[in-house]
C-alpha cells in the first residue's frame, strides 16, 4: 500500500460554502453520531417481530444486536485510524454512504444469514464513521467555549442516542414494520453525505500505514470473548465450547498486544495509557457502558413481557432518559470550566449507581411510574453529566496527529464495554433465571392445564405470572451487578483521576503549559 501524500494547502481549506457557519457543520456531525448510536438499540424493539419473520432461534436471535455491536467496537481503531491518513472528512462520507448501503441491505433482508451480513457491514461503517465525526469537532472548532459546546451537544447525542432508539424502534415497528427501523436511516446518510463537503472542511493527511494485523487480532478476540459469555450463559461454565471461546480470545488478545508493542504505527498507540488521566477515563467509560447497555435491555424486556407494553409504549417510557442525559451534558458543560472534570466524574458515577440500585428493587407487582421512571432518571443524570467529561478528558493534550485514534479508543471502550459487559449481565441473568425456574416449575405444573404443559415441553419457556416471575429475578439481579460496575467507575475517577491546572485553563480557552501532564 502507498503512503498517501499530505494535501496541499488549497485541499485543506474551508469549502466554498461557509455562510452558515459552525452551526450547519455540528449539525452534520451530531446526525451522523445520533444515527449510527441510536442503531445500537433500535433494533431492541424488533426483535421479536425479527425473529418471527426470519426464523432466527433464541441464541442467534441475540447475534442481530452482536453483529453490529461487535464490528463497530471492534474497528472503530482503524476507523480513527483512517481519518487521520486518508482525511477526516472523505472518510467521513465514505463511512456514512456504507452505513446506509448496509442498512437498506438489512432492510432487504430474506433470512437470517443475510441480517446478520448486513448488521455487522453497518457496525464497518459505524466504524469508520464515527471517530472520525468526534475527530472532525476537533478540527472544526477552536479551543475553549465554541469546543466545549461543541463537545456538549455531541455527548449528549451519544449518551441519549440509545432512548432515542428505543422510541424510534417502537414508532416504526408499531405503524410500518421491523424492516423499517433499517430502512430509516438510508436518507439520513444521504443527506449527511450531501452536506458533509459542503459545511465540514477536510482536515490534513498524516502519512502512515494502517494497522490491519492488530485490528483483526482485536475484532475477532473480543468476538470470542463475548461469545463465550453468551455461550455460557446458555450452556454453563464447563462447557467445551465456552472454554474454547475463552481460550482463543485470551490468545487473540495476548497476540493484539504484542503487534501493538512492535509496530511502529499502532491502531492502539499504547503510550497514550502512560497517561494516568486518559487511561483512567478509559477504564471508567467501560464500566458505564456495560452498565448503561445493561439497562437499556432489560428495562425493555421487562416493560414489554411484564408490564405488557406495546412497542411504542415501550419507546415512548424511555423517552424522558433522553431529555434527562441532555439535562447532565448541559449542566456539565457550563460548570466544567469553573471545577474541571474530575467532580463531575465521581457524582456522576455515583448517581449513576443510585440509580441501578434502585432497579433492583423491581419485582413482578413493579409498576413504571412507581418503580421504573425514577431510578432511570437518576441514572440519566449521572450519564450526562459524565459523557462529556470523559470526552474532554480522552482528548486532553493529545498531539493532532493521534485525535482520529484517541477518539476512537474512547468510542470503543464505550461499544466494547458494552458489549461485554451486556454479556456478563446476560450470564448473570441466565443463572438467575435457571434458579427461580426450578422454583416455579412445580408450582406451575400443578396448576397447568394439559395445553399449557405440552407447550412447556414444547419451548421450556414458563408462561405469565410463573415467567414473570423468572424473568423479573433475573433482572434484579443482573441490575447488582451492573450497579457494581459504576461504583467501580466512580473508585477510579475518585482515585485515578487527577486534574491539572493546565486542563481547566483549557476548559476556559486560555493555554496551559504544553506539555503538561
């Protein structure tokens, strides 16, 4: 592969069209980061429209939320990687136009087999699209106030992408149908695709090589990591596949690893964990997103199998996270200056973390007002409050050069994080649920109808109230663990964190020492 050459000043100039000014520009980012976050979970609502539709079994049926997930985490380094070679906004476009080609092949869809291809294609172009869209704000805007409301809309777009999701997935499944919740995103890319040239200026090219090895290594390790979870919580711990799973992700990471020590250009510059703050922000946007994909799925398994929501109820009960998370974002954005990140880091977790433990308490006579609604908008607040000052801390005092793969770790601690964490909770979850099975079960047969038991032999699924039963011990306690997480979260912004004088001089536009840190 040749080395592309920097652009010439005249390439890297604003476009023609610039009247609008910043406004049209973030506007164009913001879409492309709200689109490709909210498929995380719009899918959620579909599923058992899907699985009716295309045949899928219980255990590939999880695999439509998987494929995405996983691709997108997986590549989002090379993504960031290729803005910073190939030019941020050409990637930009090139990532968008994917997405949406991969999203009206998902629409397309006849069997399961062509889903799955298409949903991990829409994680490829989520890759490549989004670090180079939170990249682009850097380049786009100046330092200081214009940046940190820049950086403040594009926190709150990702962190209330997933409700939004939810009640988009619910609107299009109840008035169209599931093939709609793909086909709703091809003239979204279109038009981004449109206006990107013309409102987003192209940023320089850097010479170097991409990472194919380590991105591999990477994507198909943590592929394997989270099968193994899913795997288990479906077939127990010692099961040979399981441990195999296991066993090949622990290889294929161990390999990463050692590829990103002896390259010389790295899609995971490892010397940006030497710094204590960035390394930490990291760890902390792990355990928020195995929390926060947590709850979003079985919040919407409870509301719809328990509470009996339709679709679009179940949308439309999430909808206040969304306005809650951009309630955070906005409240930290305009005190960050005055305190810097680290408060904002801790009382987020923590509020995060009532929250969750608040869900614990749910049972089958929970109500959504009673016992859903509260505890959700406490966890929101906490996660607006501390998207936006993990964002401003992953790309403190990072050379322009490394922007593209800075922010594409952060993004992909956040999709990795929930990934994996989604599967430690479903583990959890399993082995809840096994256990108060084999409690209800004789209850159940004792009062069961002939119909009823042969259906049960049939599927092994429980009906309501015995299955409501199961399915809300299940929650309650994948919910403690995921309590767990941010309280973990919260110990390393408590301990780890440390901010410096030069970060919020940053935060109020002046200029620390450079270097610092």
């Amino acid at each position: 592969m040749s080395t592309p050459k920097p652009t010439t000043p005249a390439r890297t100039a604003a476009p023609k069209r610039r009247g609008d000014g910043n406004g049209i520009a973030l506007l164009v980012i913001a879409s492309c980061q709200l689109m490709v976050v909210l498929d995380i979970t719009i899918v959620n609502i579909a599923l058992p429209q899907i699985q009716r539709s295309l045949e899928f079994s219980t255990t590939t049926l999880s695999w439509v939320v998987n494929a995405y997930t996983l691709t997108f985490g997986g590549l989002l380094l090379l993504g960031g990687r290729a803005g910073d070679i190939l030019g941020r906004r050409r990637v930009f476009v090139f990532g968008v136009l994917l997405f949406g080609l991969a999203s009206l092949l998902g629409g397309l869809a006849q069997n399961s087999w062509q889903l799955l291809a298409a949903r991990a294609l829409q994680g490829v172009g989520g890759a490549i699209a989004s670090p180079t869209s939170l990249a682009l704000i850097s380049t786009t805007f100046t330092e200081g106030p214009a940046r940190n409301r820049a950086f403040g809309v594009f926190a709150a777009v990702s962190a209330g992408g997933g409700a939004i999701g939810l009640l988009a997935g619910g609107v299009l499944v109840e008035w169209l149908d599931w093939r709609w919740v793909f086909f709703v995103n091809v003239p979204i890319a279109v038009l981004i695709a449109f206006a990107a040239p013309r409102h987003i200026k192209e940023s320089e090219r850097h010479a170097g090589h991409f990472d194919l090895a380590g991105a591999l290594t990477a994507t198909v390790g943590m592929v394997a990591l989270v099968y193994g979870f899913i795997r288990a919580a479906q077939e127990g711990w010692r099961d040979p596949l399981t441990l195999a799973s296991f066993g090949a992700a622990i290889v294929l990471l161990g390999v990463f690893i050692l590829v990103e020590r002896r390259s010389r250009q790295p899609i995971t510059p490892l010397h940006m964990f030497a710094d204590r703050n960035r390394a930490g922000t990291y760890a902390i946007m792990l355990c928020l997103a195995a929390a926060m994909f947590g709850m979003f799925f079985f919040l919407t398994l409870f509301v719809q199998n328990v509470l009996d929501f339709s679709p679009l109820q179940a949308g439309l009960a999430f909808l206040p996270v969304s306005a809650v998370i951009a309630v955070g974002a906005g409240l930290a954005s305009q005190l960050l200056p005055r305190f810097g990140p680290k408060p904002f880091m801790v009382v987020g977790s923590l509020l995060a973390a009532a929250g969750l433990s608040w869900l614990t308490l749910t049972d089958v006579h929970s109500t959504y007002l009673g016992s859903i609604l509260g505890p959700m908008l406490v966890f929101s607040l906490g996660m607006g409050m501390m998207f936006i000052s993990l964002t401003l801390m992953a790309l403190s005092n990072v050379e322009a050069a490394e922007t593209g793969a800075a922010s594409g770790l952060l993004n992909v601690t956040q999709q990795v994080g929930g990934s994996l964490g989604l599967s430690i909770l479903v583990t959890v979850f399993g082995t809840a649920s096994r256990n108060e099975a084999e409690k209800q079960v004789p209850a159940f047969l004792s009062r069961a109808n002939p119909l009823e038991k042969a259906e049960f032999a049939r599927t092994g699924q429980l009906p309501p109230p015995w299955g409501h039963e199961v399915l809300a011990s299940g929650v309650s306690l994948a919910f403690i663990v995921a309590a767990a997480f941010t309280i973990l979260a919260a110990l390393i912004a408590l301990f780890a964190i440390q901010v410096r004088p030069s970060d919020i001089e940053r935060l109020k536009g002046g200029v620390g020492p450079p270097g610092a840190g």
